[in-house]
C-alpha cells in the first residue's frame, strides 16, 4: 500500500493520505496558515537547494510529501518520517512564498482573514499576517504582524502559536505590501493620545533615565503603551518598555517603514518628556 495510516504526532488522531501528502498536511487541525506549495515549485531541485543539510532523511521525505515514497518503505520509519516531511514542507514553504506565485496565493488567505485580526481597538478588525522572527527553524514560533499598528502578536490558539516561524521566514508580510502597496492599510485615523494622568502614580518621580537603562529587551512585543496607568507604573516609563518590531526584507529594514518609524520613535521621545515634565509637576503639588 503506498499511502497508509499514520499517526498524527501533534493531535493523536489517525489521518489518511487518500488524495496526497500536502492535501493530508493542509487540512489537518492547526495546519490552516499555510497555503498550497505547487508542485512545480516543489520538483524543481533548484528552488530546494541547501535544504538536504538541514533536513534528516531528505531525499525520503521529499518522496513522501511529493507522493513517490516506495511502497515497502517500513511503516515504523514513517512516524519519524512525517516529522521530516513536516519540516521540509515548512521550509519550502517560507521560499514559496516569497514568490509571486506564492504571494499570490497567501494573498487570498489574507483577503479571507485566515490568519485572525488584529486585536487593537483602532485598527479595526485590520487582517493579519504571519512573520518568523528568525528565518531558522526550531528558533522562534510563529508571530502576526499587523500593517496598520506594524505590531506583532501571538496566535491566540496554541495549535497555531507553537508552528514553527522559520515556515514564514521574516520577510514575508513585507514584501507583500511592497509588491501590493495598495494593501497597505491606512495609518492616517484616529490616533492613540496617552491619557491624562490620575493622581496615583506610585512610580513617578523616578529618574528618567535609569528606567530607560532598566527598559527590558524582550522578545515578543506587547503593546503597552498606554498600559499601566493607576497600577503604580508611570504611563512614561510603560512608553518606553514598549519596544517596537522591526519589519525587515531579506534581514534589511524596510527603508521606507525604518523612516517612519524614526518619526515615530522622535515623536514618542517628545511625548515621554511631557509625561515626565507632568509628572514631576505632580510630584511637587
Ligand atoms: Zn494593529
């Protein structure tokens, strides 16, 4: 029997490859980011190359997502095999697309908000995109980048948050908008003021720039500009934790979003020396 049963690593499930291999991964539970790597692509050795060194069992596993595996290949390899298969898939995935074909493809996947909607209030229910942070595999999982806040967010399901980024790459959403630029959302609207501050501000009065030393570099950026207000943290200093993302193509800033958000961060530094400026009066009142 060429394709038979096996056992689905992530959910338990029996799951049957009875029209192909990527037909079986594309409709399996947690799989629905990814878009359909055509064949073409995929038999053309040229656009694989390198991959058979980060991949174990290569040559295998591309028989088996491309339906070539033997018939008598032994059934107790084929668990440990699917993972391969998985990854390889993954991998050929982030080349394609970045392709037009491929482009082409996540972009209906898009129009239909396949990938959730950002949660911020302003902007609007905006679609979003998925984004590795780092373009190797096993690094860092999948996050969503929204092109009108140009933040990154988790996946809210934990099916979806634990895909591997790399099977996106960190150039995706990126060159989406520069081959589609009539997609990129609008950031003109309303525009987040900071509020005014109430009167319990614990942490005010700290020096400034020890909290700027102190700012934590993390890893996935949660918004939280106007967080922390009442809560004893300075709406300031909960300004300048927030760290922002990066949009890179090919791991270069995208020159046009590196201005603006240089714009940005000026007019965010002119903010936070108001809120100082403000606190400080408090302080003294
Ligand atoms: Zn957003």
């Amino acid at each position: 029997m060429l394709r038979g049963t096996v056992e689905d690593a992530s959910t338990g499930s029996d799951s049957d490859y009875s029209n192909s291999w990527i037909a079986w991964f594309l409709s399996s539970k947690g799989n629905e980011y990814f878009c359909e790597v055509e064949e073409d692509y995929i038999l053309d050795r040229f656009n694989l190359t390198g991959l058979n060194t980060e991949v174990q069992n290569y040559s295998h596993a591309l028989d088996l997502i491309t339906d070539n595996l033997e018939d008598d290949f032994q059934d107790e390899m084929r668990g440990s095999l699917d993972i391969q298969a998985r990854l390889l898939y993954g991998l050929i995935h982030a080349r394609w697309i970045v392709t037009a074909r491929g482009l082409q493809k996540m972009l209906e996947k898009y129009k239909k908000a396949d990938f959730g909607r950002c949660p911020r209030v302003m902007c609007q229910s905006q679609p979003l995109l998925p984004v590795g942070l780092t373009d190797t595999a096993y690094e860092k999982s999948v996050k969503l980048y929204c092109g009108r806040c140009e933040d990154i967010y988790s996946p809210k399901s934990s099916r979806h948050g634990s895909i591997d980024g790399a099977y996106f790459g960190t150039s995706f959403p990126h060159l989406l908008f520069l081959v589609y630029p009539n997609l990129i959302p609008p950031k003109s609207g309303p525009v987040e003021i900071a509020r005014p501050l109430g009167g319990a501000n614990g942490g005010a009065g700290e020096d400034a720039t020890a909290k700027r030393r102190l700012r934590a570099r993390e890893d996935v950026m949660e918004p939280s500009t106007s967080e922390g207000v009442g809560e004893g943290v300075s709406t300031a200093a909960a300004a300048l934790r927030a760290d922002r993302y990066r949009p890179r193509i090919f791991g270069f800033q995208v020159n046009e979003i590196a201005k603006l958000q240089r714009w940005q961060e000026a007019l965010r530094d002119r903010q936070v020396a108001r809120l100082e400026g403000q606190e400080r009066q408090q302080e003294n009142t």
